[in-house]
C-alpha cells in the first residue's frame, strides 16, 4: 500500500469513540473476562511486577540511621526521604519534586506514551500480576469464568467464590497495612496489629477503610479505574502526537483483514489470489479477547488502552502459528507506522527535556545546600529592649530548632560580625532528633555597636566544631 492510502478506519466506523467497551447501550456495566495472555511481553512484565511488589513491601521495613527509608506522615507533618527527616520547612522541596514528577510523566507520555499504566502503575501491577493471576488459578481462563457466573449455585460455586473473596479481601488487608506503614511507620502498624483495638481506634478504622477500598478497586471496580476515574487517560489525548510510541496496530500490512482462504483442491490459484489481495490481520481477534479493558486495538489508539502489552502477545503467537512475520500489534508510533521512521526527540520532547533539567538542577542545588538544622529566632511579641546593669542593651528572642538529622544535638549560638552576649534562659537548647525544639534566649549588644530602631543581626548556631546553620533576626535599640 502507498503512503497516501487513507487509514482503513472510516468516519462512519468512529463509535467506538463515543462508547466504552465496558458499558452497554443501557449504560450497563459489562464485565470483561480476559483471556489469560502467554508471551514475551506478559513474561518480562511479571519479572517487573516481581521486583517492584518486593521493593513496595519490603521499603517500610528498612532503617537509616535508625529511620525508615521512606515516611510521609501527613496528620503530623513528618516526612522522611531516604532516611533524611523533611519538617515542613522544607515543604519546597516537595513541591518541586511534584512539579518534576508532572513534567517528567508528561515528557515520558510524549515520547513512550502509557508506558507508565502497562508497566509501573500500581493499579495494574496488582490488577494484572496479582488479583488477576488468583483468579485464573481458582476459576479458571476466560472462558471457564463465564460458565461459571451463568451456571447455577452449587457447592463447588460456592467454595470457588467464597475463597476467592477471602483470599482478595485478605491481600487487601495486608496493602492497606503496607500504605499505613508509609504513612505512620512500621512500629506503629505492628502496635496496631498487636495491641487491643480500643487503644488504637482511629488506626484500625483507617486500616480497615483502606483494606475495604483496595478490596473493592481490584474486587469489583477494576478496568473501571482506568477508563473513567483515573485522568491519566483523558490527559493522554493533548499528550500525545504522532511520533509518541505506543502500542499500535501496523494498519498498512494487516488491512484489509480477513480470514485465511484455504486451498481447496483444483481451486489452489483461486485461493492464493483470495489471500493476496487480503492484509497479513486473519481477524482473529484475539487481540481483544485479552485486551482487559476490552478494546479493539486495530481501532487505533484509544484513551482506555493501557498499553498492557496482552495484544502484543496474543498477536505475534497468532502470526506465529499462520507462518506470517510476528509485530503487526507492537511499540511504534503513528508516524512510525506510516513511514516507517522513528523519530523520539521532537521539538516538544526536547522542551519537556530542558525544563525537566532545569528543574532537576534546581532540586539538586537546594538538597545539597539543605542544612542539618533549621533555626528560627523571634523577638518575644510585647517585649522591647532592656538596659543591664553594665549597659548592654538586651532582647529577649523566643528560638525553634528544627533537628532534621537522626542525632541528639547540643547547639550554641554565637553573633556574626558584631561583639555581644548570648544568655539562655535555662539551658542551651538540645536539638531531639527529627524533631523541633524551643525555648528563649536574651541577645545583649553594646550601645556602641547599635543603632537608634532596628538592627539586623545574623547568628551562627554550632554544634560542636561544626557550623549546622545561620539565622537573622531584629535587633531593637534605643
């Protein structure tokens, strides 16, 4: 076919982007049951399924210096990164860090497309890799599913779908668990889990609401997420362009598509012109047999794909069997397809790239030069100068520490650039690990180094040998 054949899909053809597959005329749900898929694809997805399900379970439980790898306790304000404790001081670095993950999702939905549903998300990895896998197991393929939603209760029903209930209702329980251990720490869920409910109320009912709501994601809601609660979907379509990869169907090789016309004796010839003038698709339609959100793939690129691969799979095995070259379902591009060019880095791909950096850059910058110890230091509301008895002029300062380091801290102040006194009110201050500390102090100046309304001071704050942070503060003189 000439690069000027129109696309085999004509205007009259385009409802199914006015429908979903999973909702009837009626406006109806209608339940897929997709066919187990077997391939290169599906098995490289499991190995990555595989290794990410053991990196969301088993982070909670490691320790750095004594914290937990990652924590982000909303109620009290507390996150820790890599062990390193983040108050709400450094709430900039978290939002820039949620600007560079937007732009980076972007810029990887332009170029890979939903690279990020098929292979990371955790709604498919356990939908696909875990909730979808028990159920093959207990009732069987797509098939055997049917016949045993349409066949009548029995014991055997019964058992087959009690247990499977049980045992999706039990990871359910054990995922809600895992995300509260992100939230409030490995410690406090065992404590939980250990202790009698009326001393942890309010975290068992958090448990148990979270156990019922990924129970009823992966039990009953499903491809729904995708295609009509997740935005993901919909963002895709000012997202990608095309030169974007993604799983899309070779309409140029496979249509037009039929079935294969067999050789009938004395009919040979006849047969093989059949066949020649038909595309390599045989119109199978496996590719939607295993499609989990239940689309036609050849219909082109549509907002519920989640580009799982299934089709790939199911595709190349029917190439395979037909003798015809396998990758008439695979990764390409619109562009891709037509011209048989790839091209990655289009002027908005490099645009994303830039800005991306930059951002990057900037994250780095303010890590780096992030200090261990963040101090706050306020005149005392209603209180103006004081004379002492050797002439100084004296304020009184209310302090806050922010220790973000996993080590107790005894801190000293001194002045920068200017003689004078620091005198604590009780003790000098020390800095609890990952925590805030606070107190008073009195800054006493000379007349001589002051001048008459505000002065601008600026204190060091050591721990020991080390200089951990610099605060500014007014100074109020006569």
């Amino acid at each position: 076919m000439s690069e000027n054949t129109p696309l085999p899909i004509v205007e009259e053809d385009d409802w199914y982007r006015d429908h979903l597959a999973t909702v009837d005329e009626h406006g109806k749900r209608v339940w897929i049951y997709p066919k187990k898929p077997k391939g290169k694809f599906t098995n490289y997805r499991t190995v990555v399924s595989v290794i990410l399900l053991v990196i969301l379970f088993g982070m909670p439980w490691i320790r750095v210096h004594g914290n937990p790898l990652f924590m982000f306790n909303i109620l009290e304000r507390k996150f820790i990164l890599f062990g390193s404790y983040f108050p709400p001081q450094d709430f900039h670095l978290f939002v820039l860090a949620m600007i560079i993950m937007v732009i980076f999702i972007a810029l990887f939905t332009v170029i890979y497309g939903r690279i990020f549903c098929g292979w990371i998300c955790p709604q498919t990895i356990f939908m696909e890799s875990v909730y979808r896998k028990i159920e093959y197991w207990i009732e069987g393929d797509s098939n055997a599913q049917r016949r045993l939603n349409n066949a009548p209760w029995t014991a055997s029903k019964f058992i087959k779908k009690f247990s499977k209930q049980v045992i999706f209702f039990s990871i359910a329980v054990l995922v809600a668990n895992t995300f509260l251990s992100y939230i409030i720490g490995t410690d406090q869920v065992l404590a939980i889990v250990k202790d009698p409910i009326s001393k942890h109320t309010q975290g068992f009912l958090a448990m148990i609401a979270f156990s019922f709501a990924f129970y009823g994601v992966f039990a009953f809601l499903r491809e729904q997420v995708c295609t009509t609660i997740c935005p993901y979907g919909r963002l895709q379509g000012v997202l990608l362009d095309k030169n974007s990869v993604v799983i899309t169907y070779d309409y140029l090789r496979g249509e037009p598509r039929g079935k294969i016309h067999k050789a009938v004796k004395g009919k040979e010839e006849e047969a093989a012109k059949m066949n020649a003038l038909l595309g390599d698709c045989i119109d199978c339609k496996m590719c939607i047999q295993v499609c989990p959100t239940g689309i036609d793939i050849r219909n082109g690129t549509q907002l519920e794909c989640v580009n799982c691969t299934a089709c790939i799979d199911a595709c190349d095995e029917v190439m395979t069997k037909v003798n015809r070259p396998t990758g008439l379902i695979r990764y390409d591009s619109e562009e891709g397809i037509r011209t048989g060019a790839k091209k990655i880095m289009t002027p908005r791909a490099i645009a994303y790239t830039s800005v991306l950096g930059v951002l990057v850059l900037l994250e780095i910058i303010l890590f780096a030069t992030r200090t261990q110890v963040e101090g706050l230091l306020l005149r005392t509301p209603g209180m103006l100068y004081q004379k002492t008895d050797d002439g100084y002029i004296s304020n009184l300062y209310n302090y806050q520490f922010v220790n973000k380091t996993s080590d107790t801290l005894a801190l000293e102040m001194e002045l920068i650039g200017i003689d004078g006194r620091i005198k604590w009110v009780g003790h000098a201050p020390i800095a609890i690990p990952n925590d805030v500390t606070e107190g008073a102090v009195f800054v006493e100046l000379p007349p001589s180094e002051l001048q008459t309304g505000k002065n601008k001071i600026t204190l060091r704050v050591r721990s020991g040998d080390r200089t951990v942070d610099q605060v500014k503060t007014s100074f109020l003189a006569p």
